[in-house]
C-alpha cells in the first residue's frame, strides 16, 4: 500500500462555543508589515497558496510534509455493523497521541482503497479500547477490507486548546496580536517568523525543540503575563497545544518567505516605477504583471513552495536530532568566590563585554541602550536609542539585580543564554574564544549578583569595555 496524501481536511467541528468565540473573527490576517511593499496580485496568489496548504482556523488542512504531529493512522476496516466500523491500525502509521472519543467528532476516513477509492466518511467518535469508528450517516458504503487513513485531531485538539487559553493574547494568527495584546509588555510572541527566543538550540537559526516549548508552555516566562499551564493543562492537552503552535508558526513561516520572494519583482509600485523610466502606460504595465504572475503560478509557484516548505521542514526537524541541544563541553564549575570572580573579570572585560549592554551595575541600562541602533531587515535606523528585537520591539537588557530569568533559572538554562545568546534580540552568544569552563564562571557570577551587596560595582576602569564602540550583533 503505498499511497500518498499529501493532506487531509481536519474538519469544522470546533463548536463554536469552545473556539474562542465569534466565527467572523476566527480567520487567519496577512501579515500586513510583509504584505504592504508587495503587489496586490502576488499577495492574493500567496493568500491562496495559504488557504491550499492550511485551511482557515474552522476548517484546518493538515499539510502532512510538515514535521507536525496532526494525529494520523492508516489501517484496515476488519467488521462492519451498523454505524459502527471495527478496524485494525497498521502500527508503524498509526500516530494515536491524544485521540479520545469526542475529540474524534467531525473528523474524516478517506478510504484510500476498493471501490469507494478517495472518498471520505465522517465520523462521530471512537473507541480506543474495542478500536471502533462510529461513523455519521454516510452515502459512501465502505466494506471489510477497505483501506483508511484519518487523523488529524491532535491538531483539532490543539486548535480547540490553543483558542481557549493562548488567542486572546497570542492572536488566531499567532501573530501575537490578541484583543489583549496591546496592554503588555512585553508583546505576547507573534510565531509567525519561526522564532523562538529561550530555546535549547544552537545557532541563529536553531529552532525550538517540542521540549522547549513545553517549558515555555508549562511554566510560562516569568517576569511577563505568559502564564504557567500545569498543571491546568495535562501532558496531552500540551502536546496538543505545541504541534498547533509548531502549525501557526510554520504557516506564518510559509507566508514571510513567499511575501520575501515577490517583494522585489512583484513591488507593488512597480507598475508606476517602470511607466516612469520608460515612459510607458502603467495599464498595460499592469496587464505585463498579471501575465508574467499567472504564468509563473502555472509553472513555478509549486516548486517554490515546496522548497519553501522542504527548507523549514529540515530546520524544524533538525532542531529535535541527537546533538541539536547545547550541551556544555565541560561539567558545572563549582559555585566558588574564586569562580564567581573570574566570572565578573569576564563580564566587564572587553571580550564578553557583557557591560556594554547590562551596564555596571548589571541594571540593563549599558552604554549601547543609549546608541540608536539599525533595523537589520529594512536598513533603516529606529526613531528612538535602545535596543529592538526581530519584531522590532523595544527590548531592554535584562535588569540581572533581580534574579528573574525569563529563559529558566536552571545554571543550565543560563549557560545556553549565554552560549548561544538570546534569538531574535541583540543578547548575542558568547565569542567563540571564551571556553566552555569560562561560560560556567559567568553562570555563576550572573546568578550571584543578586545576592552581591552592595550593588555591583563597576570593575577597575582599564578592563571597562562599555565606551569601546564594540557592538553586539542582532542575529
Ligand atoms: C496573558 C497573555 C498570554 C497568554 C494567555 C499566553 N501567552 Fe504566551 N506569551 C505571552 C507573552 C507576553 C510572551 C512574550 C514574553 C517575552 O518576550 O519574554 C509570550 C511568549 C510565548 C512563547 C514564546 C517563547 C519563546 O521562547 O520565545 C510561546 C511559545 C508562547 N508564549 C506560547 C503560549 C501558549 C501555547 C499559550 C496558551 C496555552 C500562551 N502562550 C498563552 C503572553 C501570553
Ligand atoms: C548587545 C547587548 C547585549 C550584550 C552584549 C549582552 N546582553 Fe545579555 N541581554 C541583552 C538583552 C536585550 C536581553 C533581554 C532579551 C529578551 O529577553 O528579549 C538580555 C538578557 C540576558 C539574560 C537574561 C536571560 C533570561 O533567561 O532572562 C542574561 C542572564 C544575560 N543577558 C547575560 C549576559 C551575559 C553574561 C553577557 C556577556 C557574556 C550578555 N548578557 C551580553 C542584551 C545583551
């Protein structure tokens, strides 16, 4: 049996009551920063191009190329009684994480063998004891021996959850702009961009491992309104949640890429640019654009998506392999005055240069706060001194005085921070030159300062790098 789906529909059955409300406002935004130096046409084919591969937050697809876990078997009808149809699963497919009974209402068994080939019936529940489908009334007559798959209901689940208990900050886009949103700060994360600031990965693009965003999820990020969900929310409702997150994220993912790849060629003042080189009419310029947009969705749309699509599955997946995590070189170095010391002569020193942001008394307020600093994706300066994220938030070095840890406030967590810096903000990772037991030494002065008293206190001036004009790196 080798038959391929390339995606399911997963299906309406959100009761309204528990999707977060109001119908009209449960669909997907573009994202209009993105958007807005794109041609209306392009943006309409990247809209569409959305819709095929992800549906609309009441009626998901479950894109299967994707690394997400939708919830999927595949397996064979062996009785049929009734409404009732008794199957065997084949095993090395049957993806059965978090499916219950009524989670199962509204989902589809497309037949993928005999005479009903490619039609699907809709069920009302399952049984995972007697391994029993109750189907709804259905028009299609499926017989023993037919071949099935379905799924796709630990996204339904996480659907359901997510819009309960995330969307009013995080957005039904998940681009972190929730009817809440704009009365916090710090912003709730929009996940559009895929990425995640308090990760276990290494490098710029290390992408969040399903274990880094259960600590997020589980115990929320102290210091800011992302609450802690356990133990409201049970080991399943949050693996449920995670793979939606991973969802949305890959989505906004899909449309930043494709809205980067059109922003040149299809600008939406092109027309009127190139009628004023050539002195032509922007009319017909227009007509030239929609032909060359329609041909290039005829011939290379498909292929652009599917690297798209294969680029940022390799990252996700890549980021849940064996080596992935940061793992130190070298053992915790004792918690030791002498470590601590080496640990600050660290800090303040010209290499780490951790002065330069945290400043002298690791208050947050460093000599580069007060510099104006560029906005890496459009070149441009900010209108105020500080320093901004990737969402082009103002964000301030932490305040390390008062011991609160937004990533973790395990040594561990605190050495990948440092390692690897913080993703998506200018806290950059330690240069390359400082050692794995160097890293440790730091971890412990940072969790000692605030127990130092009095406040620390600046270094000796020669080591002081904060007016070097040294900058950290955004990456
Ligand atoms: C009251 C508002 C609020 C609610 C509700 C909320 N969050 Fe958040 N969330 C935030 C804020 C604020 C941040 C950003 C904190 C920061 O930047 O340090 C955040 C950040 C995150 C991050 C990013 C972590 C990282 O490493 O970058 C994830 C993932 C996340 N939230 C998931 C969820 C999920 C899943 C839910 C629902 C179960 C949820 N949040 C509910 C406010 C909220
Ligand atoms: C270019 C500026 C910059 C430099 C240099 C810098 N940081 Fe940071 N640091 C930041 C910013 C900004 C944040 C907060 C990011 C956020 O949460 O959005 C931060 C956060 C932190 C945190 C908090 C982590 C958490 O989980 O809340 C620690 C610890 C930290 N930095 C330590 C260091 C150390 C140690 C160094 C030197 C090796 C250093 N930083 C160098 C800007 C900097």
């Amino acid at each position: 049996m080798s038959v391929r789906w390339q995606s399911l529909i997963v299906g309406l059955a959100c009761a309204l009551a528990g999707c977060g409300g109001d119908a009209s406002q449960m669909r997907f935004v573009e994202n209009s920063t993105l958007a807005k130096p794109v041609h209306r046409k392009a943006r309409a084919v990247v809209k569409t191009t959305l819709e095929e591969h992800f549906g609309t937050p009441l009626s998901s697809v479950a894109w299967l190329k994707l690394p997400v876990k939708y919830g999927r078997a595949e397996g064979k009808i062996t009785a049929i009684e009734e409404q009732t149809l008794t199957v065997e699963f084949n095993a090395e497919t049957a993806d059965l994480t978090g499916f219950d009974a009524a989670e199962f209402a509204g989902t589809e068994l497309l037949l993928i063998s005999g005479a009903n080939q490619g039609k699907s019936i809709s069920l009302t529940s399952f049984n995972g004891t007697t391994k029993t489908f109750e189907m709804s009334s259905s028009e299609i007559t499926p017989v023993v021996g037919d071949l099935f798959v379905t799924g796709g209901n630990v996204l339904r689940h996480g659907r359901k959850l997510y819009a309960r208990h995330c969307q009013h900050c995080h957005g039904v886009s998940g681009d972190g702009d929730g009817p809440t949103a704009k009365y916090l700060n710090p912003r709730p994360r929009d996940y559009r961009q895929g990425k995640f600031k308090f990760t276990s990965t290494a490098g710029p693009a290390g992408k969040a491992t399903r274990d880094d965003l259960r600590r997020i999820v589980a115990q929320g990020i102290p210091g800011t309104y992302m609450p802690a969900f356990v133990p409201m929310l049970k080991d399943g409702e949050l693996a449920a949640i995670i793979e939606y997150v991973r969802w949305l994220a890959m989505r906004g993912e899909v449309e930043w890429q494709l809205l980067g790849q059109f922003k040149d060629e299809y600008a939406s003042d092109r027309a009127k640019k190139e009628a004023k080189e050539s002195g032509g009419k922007e009319s017909e310029i227009e007509k030239q654009i929609d032909t060359q947009l329609k041909e290039f969705v005829k011939s290379g749309l498909s292929a652009l998506v599917d690297e798209v699509a294969g680029d940022l599955t390799d990252k996700w997946t890549a980021a849940e392999e064996e080596g992935a995590a940061i793992i130190p070189e070298v053992a915790r170095v004792a918690d030791s005055p002498e470590s601590r010391k080496r640990g600050k002569d660290l800090f303040y020193g010209k290499v780490a240069n951790c002065v330069n942001c945290h400043g002298l008394a690791a208050k947050g307020n460093g000599a580069q706060t007060e510099d104006v600093a560029k906005n890496l994706r459009t070149g441009e300066l900010y209108p105020t001194p500080g320093l901004f994220d990737d969402w082009d938030q103002p964000v301030k070095p932490r305040d390390l005085t008062r011991g609160i840890y937004r990533g973790g406030r395990r040594p561990i967590d605190i050495y990948r921070r440092i390692t690897q810096g913080i993703k998506g903000t200018p806290m950059p990772g330690a240069p390359k030159t400082i050692k794995s037991d160097e890293i440790w030494d730091l971890v412990n002065y940072v969790l000692s300062i605030p127990f130092e008293s009095p406040a620390p206190k600046a270094a000796p001036a020669h080591s002081i790098a904060g007016q070097s004009g040294e900058k950290g790196h955004a990456n």
